[in-house]
C-alpha cells in the first residue's frame, strides 16, 4: 500500500474515491456534501457511509486524536476493500499538520489492512493500494510536507514492524516451533546490516546453568532456544535498551493441564518474543541511535514422562531456588533465566514483555497491557510516552502483602502465589525477585496477556495477533531520541 501526501487541492488530485471525514457529527463543514443522500440514509454523522455512485465515502470520527484516526483510516479502507478501486483521496483537514498525524494516519491504514490467509484456499485480491491525502487544509498550522512524509514514513515502519510480529504469532504450532522462531531472527539479521543474530541450544543453556528454562522445555519433542538479536546503531549509541521476550511457541500447561478451552490460543503464548522481534526489525529501520537487544526464551511448554513437575525444585541462572507448584506458570520460570542472562549486558532500561497471566486479562480487559515494575516514575513517563501509540496500559503497584504471597516453604521463592488474587502483580513480584538491586529502577515488566490476541476484532486490529508491544516501544524510543537530541 502506498500512502502519499500531495501539497495540492483535493481537486487536483484524481483518485477513483474520496474519502471524507465527519468530526463530532458536524455536517456543516465545507467538505460535506451530499445532503439529500444522508436525508435518504438517515445519515447523521456517526458511522460509515458509503455512496458508490458519488464516489464518496463518509466517516464519522468523534475527535481528530491520533487513536480514533487510526480507527477511521482503518474504516475507510475496510469499507472499500472489496470494490473494484484502486485508489482514495482525502482531505487533512482539521488535523494538525503533525508527524504524529501522519503516522497515524498511515498506521492506520497498513494495520486496518492486515489479514492473516496463509491458510485459506481462497484469498481475496484487493485492489485498493494508493491513498493521497491532499493538504488542502489544516486546523492550525502551515503545511510542512517534510514533517508529513517523515510521518507517514515511521507510520508505515511502525506499521509494518507490528504486521510482522502479528505474521509469527498467527503462525501455527506446527510450524511455529523454537528452531523456525531462531531461523526467523537469524533472517532479519540478514537482512539489516546492523542487526546481529547470535542463538544457543540446549547445550548453552546447560552450561549456563538456566535450569528454570531447561525444565519448562524438558517434556518437548521440539528443542528451545535462547535468541538474541542486537541491534548496533551508526552513530554512537545513547543508551542500552534491552528487550526480554517470552517466546512460548506453544503452551498447554504441562502436567498441570489446561482444560482445552483455555489451551485454544495458546499459540499466542509467543507474542512477548515476536513484540522483541518486531522492535528490532523497527529499530534497524527507523534508525534509532540506541543499542537495542532482543534476548528471547524460545521453548513449548508441553506434557509427557519426562515432565517437570508441581513438587520440583529448581536451581536457576541466579542461582535462586524455585518451588514448582503449578507448571502452566512456565512463562516466569523460562523469563526468571532470560531477564538474569540480560542483566550481564548492563542495561540502561531493561523491559520484558509476556503473555504472562490469565488474570491481567480478568482485571484489565483484553485491550490493556499491565505495566509494572518498582520505578513509580519510570512507569508513569513510560505510561505517557505510549499513550500516542494507542496501546492502552494501566499500572499496576506492589506491595509488601502481596509480596508475601510467593514465599516458598522449602525453597528461596514460589512459582505461583498462595492466593488466587492478584496474580498480575504476584507474577510481577516474582520476576522481580531476579532483578539485581542496581536494576530494580531500570526494569518494565509489561503482561501483554490480553491485547496480544483476539477473538474479536476491535478498532484496526483484526482476528488473532495484534503486534501488542510494537508500537509502544517503537513510539517510546522514537521518544527517547527525541529527548536525547
Ligand atoms: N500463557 C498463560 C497466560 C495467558 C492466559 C495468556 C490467557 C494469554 C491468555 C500463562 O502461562 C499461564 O498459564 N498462567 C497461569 C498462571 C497460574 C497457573 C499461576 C494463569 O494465568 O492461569
Ligand atoms: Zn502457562
Ligand atoms: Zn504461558
């Protein structure tokens, strides 16, 4: 899809649609037309209308901010898909000439457009490719074409850095494996010159002693891997970021099974790893003047004779001993290792990403990242940060009673809490109990465990992956750099 900003009146600008936005139902504007249409539809400015024999598409958005642009680039390009067009014009009016405005304008697009049909026999060709968008007029401010392509450059960037991590979770089991998830990050080192790719087998992590890792994979007719991808960049580095990603490529709860509704998506358990993947591949491509990690902890959590156990012990790369009560709680366990392997990389900020647990998705939603982490300050500017990404967080705090919970009586700490309660926090807590003191500030835990796949599509984002981790980071970092100039 090509997405391109012409510092012309629309009426210059030949397209086989127009696309027209209707802001808080104001129908007075000069760009509406088509009065005697919308008497006949009841068209009150709130919806989609879509007047074929006008060329015209009508859609309302409530307030011009970054996210609902996104929602209605998304409309318009849903509601044309299937016509026989190739391209749509549209006005920026109103919005502020802003790269923001850009980008999303062009997120909106390229995520709106996302559909995963590997498996289909039948896939539908559409012809829709080509957006303008005229610089008619805006709200405020002078046109800055330049601002405006840097903008939909990064959206488009941003965009398809998300795509690509929703392409790898979508992925089936089958195919999806440890090994495919290693050969898929060597292939973007490949193909970015500043991306490096180094990746262990079973024999690193042994000698490395990341037992809790090990004994998640242990049943597994597919081998783990630990995957770390870096990115250098040209100018002298700012900072170190480091990205930990949970890559469970598949995760039936090991001998503490899941019933079988619960294990259906559990695909999905990989989208912390493809989220660290999808930054890279975004990182190399925008640039960003920091060194960027990627340290993903690629396993399946299955079930079989060779299985650990509810009852085990296990000595970890921390040398900290953990209580195995419950083995679906693999995705700490396999972390508890990969975040005390990035620690030795001395990061600057170090974040983690995971499907973690089921009871983020009971409290928050499924549209809300839970952010945690012992640095108040650092979670609220992350917080404010991604807010213009869209990507919904809420902050979720520790506290000594809920710290309590994961105390083992035979070991240094617990798999699981003793209370039902809390179990976002409580599996924060634990992971938190394997970050050094001298990391404590640096670290973001986010639990993706209800934005990062859908059964029910909302907004731009469609059936199955959403790339949930993407755009945060990306416009976090993009952030960064800004501040660091
Ligand atoms: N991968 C799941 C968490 C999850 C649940 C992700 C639903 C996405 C949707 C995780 O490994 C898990 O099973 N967690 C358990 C922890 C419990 C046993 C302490 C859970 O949330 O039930
Ligand atoms: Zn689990
Ligand atoms: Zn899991």
């Amino acid at each position: 899809m090509k997405i391109e900003f012409l510092n012309k009146p629309l009426a210059e600008i030949s397209a086989d649609f127009e696309a027209i936005l209707v802001v808080n139902k104001d129908l007075n504007h000069k760009f509406v037309k088509d009065k005697d249409e919308f008497e006949f539809f009841n068209y009150k400015g709130d919806k989609v209308l879509v007047l074929p024999e006008k060329k015209r598409i009508y859609v309302g958005i409530k307030e011009l901010d970054y996210d609902k642009i996104r929602v209605c680039m998304s409309q318009i390009y849903n509601s044309l898909k299937t016509y026989n067009i190739k391209s749509v014009k549209l006005n920026s009016y109103l919005c502020k000439c802003t790269k923001k405005t850009f980008q999303a304008i062009a997120e909106g697009f390229i995520l709106g457009s996302y559909e995963f049909t590997k498996y289909k026999s039948e896939k539908t060709e559409y012809k829709l490719n080509q957006i303008y968008i005229s610089s008619e007029e805006f709200a405020d401010k002078e046109v800055d074409e330049k601002k405006a392509n840097l903008g939909l450059k990064n959206g488009d960037i941003i965009a398809r850095a998300t795509n690509y991590a929703k392409n790898g979770v979508n992925e089936i089991p089958e195919i999806y494996t440890p090994v495919k998830m290693a050969d898929e990050a060597q292939i973007l080192s490949a193909r970015y010159d500043r991306v490096d790719c180094k990746v262990y087998d079973k024999s690193f992590l042994k000698e490395q002693n990341m037992n809790a890792f090990l004994a998640v994979n242990r049943s597994s007719a597919n081998e783990p891997r630990l995957i770390h991808l870096t990115y250098t960049p040209k100018v002298k580095s700012l900072k170190r970021v480091i990205f930990v990603g949970k890559g469970l490529t598949y995760d039936s709860g090991g001998l503490s099974l899941k019933p079988s509704d619960y294990m259906l998506t559990m695909k999905s358990d990989k989208s912390g790893a493809l989220a660290a993947m999808g930054i890279i591949k975004g990182a190399a491509e925008l640039e960003l003047p920091f060194e960027i990690h990627a340290i993903i902890g690629a396993t399946e959590n299955m079930i079989g004779g060779n299985s650990y156990k509810p009852d085990d012990v296990l000595i970890s790369r921390s040398k900290k001993t953990i209580e195995v009560r419950n083995t679906d709680a693999e995705g700490r366990l396999v972390l508890a290792d990969c975040l005390s392997y990035a620690q030795d990389f001395k990061p600057d900020i170090l974040i983690d990403m995971a499907t973690l647990t089921g009871a983020c998705v009971v409290g928050l939603g499924e549209f809300t990242t839970g952010l945690l982490g012992n640095n108040e300050e650092f979670k609220k500017e992350y917080k404010e940060i991604t807010k213009d990404s869209g990507e919904l967080m809420t902050i979720l705090e520790f506290n000594d009673y809920l710290r309590e919970l994961i105390k083992s009586n035979i070991a240094d700490v617990s798999n699981t809490s003793s209370s039902r309660y809390g179990g976002t926090t409580t599996a924060g807590l634990f992971l938190n109990t394997f970050i050094k003191e001298e990391y404590k500030d640096k670290w973001i835990h986010l639990d993706i465990a209800g934005p990062a796949y859908l059964e029910k599509s909302w907004g731009y984002n469609s059936f199955g992956a959403t790339g949930a981790g993407v755009r945060a980071n990306l416009y976090y970092l993009l952030e960064l750099a800004k501040e660091a100039k």
